[in-house]
C-alpha cells in the first residue's frame, strides 16, 4: 500500500476502491447539515437511484416503505443523538417501486464528546428476508397443526385447554357467563366393530363438521375432547342461548343420517349431551366446571341416550 501512495495513488483512494468493490452500500451523513457526503455507487445497481439522488436523510425517509418509516426513523435518530451504534432493517423503494429489504449497520462518529458524523454500510438482505418468513410461516403451520386433531380438522384437546384458560379468566374479569357443551357419539364402539375402523373415522369427520356449523359465532369454540366426545365451548352464553346451541348440536348430528344399524336409540347416529353454564369467580375453577358438565353428559348417557341434561 506504502508502494501505491508513493506513485501518487492515495491512501484515501485505496479504500474508496476497496469500498466501493463490494456488495454492501457504503455511506456517510454529516450529523450537523444531516446531508449524504458519500454514498457508494452500488446503491444504484440495487435501487435505481443514483448516489448523486441521495443528498439528504430526506430522500433516506422518503425512499422507505410507509409501514417502517417511522418506526425506523425515529429509532435511527434516538440512538444516533445518544451516540449508539446500531442496526435497522426496512423495506426500501427502488426506482420502479417495488421494495427491497435493507440492512443499515450505522457507526456514529463522535469528536469531543458531540455526534460528528454517521457511517455505515447497507446490505440487501431480501434472500435472508424472504427464509424468515418462510420459515415463520412453516412455524406458525406447524403450531396451528399441533393445535389441530389431525383426523377431524377441529381443534385438538390441547388448544381446548388453552381456549378455555383464556376464556374463564375473561368471564371471571367481567363477569360474563361461560358456557360449556360436552357431546358423546352414541354406541360409538358398536359402531366401529360392526362398521370398521375406517367407516368410524369417516363417522368422526362428518360429526366434527356438523359441530363446526353449530358453532355460529367467531368466539364459539369447537374441540375434539378424545375418543368420540367433541366440546364447545360458548363465551358470554347464559343457560339459555346455550340451551338453544345445544340443541342446534343434536339436530345438524342426527340430520347427518349416518346409518348405525346396531344402535338401540336410533338408525343412525345420535349423540348425548351434558350442557353447564356458570359465572365464574374466585373459587371456582375450570377442571371442576369441566367435571360438572362430564357428570351431565353421563347422566344423559344413563338416561337413555340420544338426549340433552342441562345443569
């Protein structure tokens, strides 16, 4: 390098070049006139735009996306007024306006204690973008099937749980009645053994989907509770509407007209039901309630099957 600046190439032109050879986008704002005195050449081979475009943080701000702007800018200048080196990513428009995703690595450059200037590098990171929501998107797959019964489509006895933790703390705040359905396929094993396994899980579908019709409202809630049992439960739903949903639950199973020669209540199937509504509050818990409404549910069972007990 020594050789280079003694035949009249500088030290400063040295490191342009280096600079400018790269795939990141060198650039350098004074702090005082906030005004680009160096943006590296890249820049237009991956937006369009020319350096001799970028004369202000002005045409940095206006040239991101809309959704990160502010966030971005407001962040960038905090902890450049702090004298923090930092890292932001946005969306930035290219000259045709589709977007590109920008990674700014930002050095500020202080003397005497004050912000003297920033430098830093910006780097296209869309590739590295575009895998993370992939794989987010394959994340957030991964988690709705693990909440999901892989047989009928319905949620799973785990996202019950958790539907139901959440929906008892809010009834409990507020005061709201929580209604709870639990529904048991009738003769069910006399089903399968005279059907087969296969017809009993086609059985399982079509009863899974009958219930999903029966829940009308975005907060209803329909689960597989195990075996042949499925659960709904009804936010903000006094005895009586869950009356009504109940009901509507009895009816769209039985209008399915699944033959079941072998059971003794009907030709087709049919299913019991125990139904329980409660305000909760301090004392009462939700493994307790559950158990309430099983104790319904059996007592339907025992009371002939193919019928509604109400606590």
């Amino acid at each position: 390098m020594t050789d280079q600046v003694n035949e009249g190439v500088s030290e400063t032109d040295v490191y342009k070049t280096l600079l400018e050879s790269t795939k990141a986008i060198p650039w350098k704002i004074d702090w005082q006139t906030q005004r680009f005195s160096y943006v590296g050449p890249q820049i237009e081979d991956l937006l369009g735009w020319s350096p001799s475009s970028w004369v202000s943080v002005e045409d940095w701000a206006s040239r991101m996306h809309p959704d990160d702007r502010e966030r971005v800018v407001n962040f960038c200048v905090a902890q450049s007024q702090a004298g923090t080196d930092h890292e932001a990513d946005y969306r930035a428009r290219t000259i045709q306006g589709d977007y590109v995703w920008i990674r700014d690595v930002v050095h500020v450059v202080r003397n005497e204690g004050k912000v003297e200037s920033l430098v830093g590098f910006m780097f296209d990171i869309t590739e590295r973008k575009k895998t993370e929501e992939e794989l987010i998107r394959i994340q957030k797959k991964l988690e709705e099937l693990s909440f999901k019964d892989g047989l009928t489509g319905v949620a799973n006895r785990r996202m019950f749980d958790s539907i139901l933790d959440v929906e008892w703390s809010n009834a409990r705040r507020n005061r709201q009645p929580l209604s709870l359905i639990l529904l048991d396929i009738d003769f069910f094993k006399q089903y399968n053994d005279h059907y087969g396994h296969i017809q009993g899980d086609d059985c399982l579908i079509r009863v899974g989907q009958a219930l999903s019709g029966s829940a009308k409202r975005a907060k209803d809630f329909l689960a597989r509770f195990g075996g042949e049992e499925f659960v709904l439960v009804l936010p903000e739903t006094d005895a009586k509407s869950a009356q009504r949903v109940a009901e509507r639950c009895h009816a769209m199973v039985f209008n399915q007209q699944i033959a079941h020669t072998t059971s003794s209540v009907a030709p087709v199937v049919t299913v019991s039901l125990g139904v329980g509504t409660i305000t909760p509050t301090a004392d009462d818990a939700p493994k307790a309630f559950i158990e309430e409404v099983d104790k319904l549910l059996y007592k339907a069972k025992q009371s002939g099957r193919n019928c509604i007990v109400y606590g």
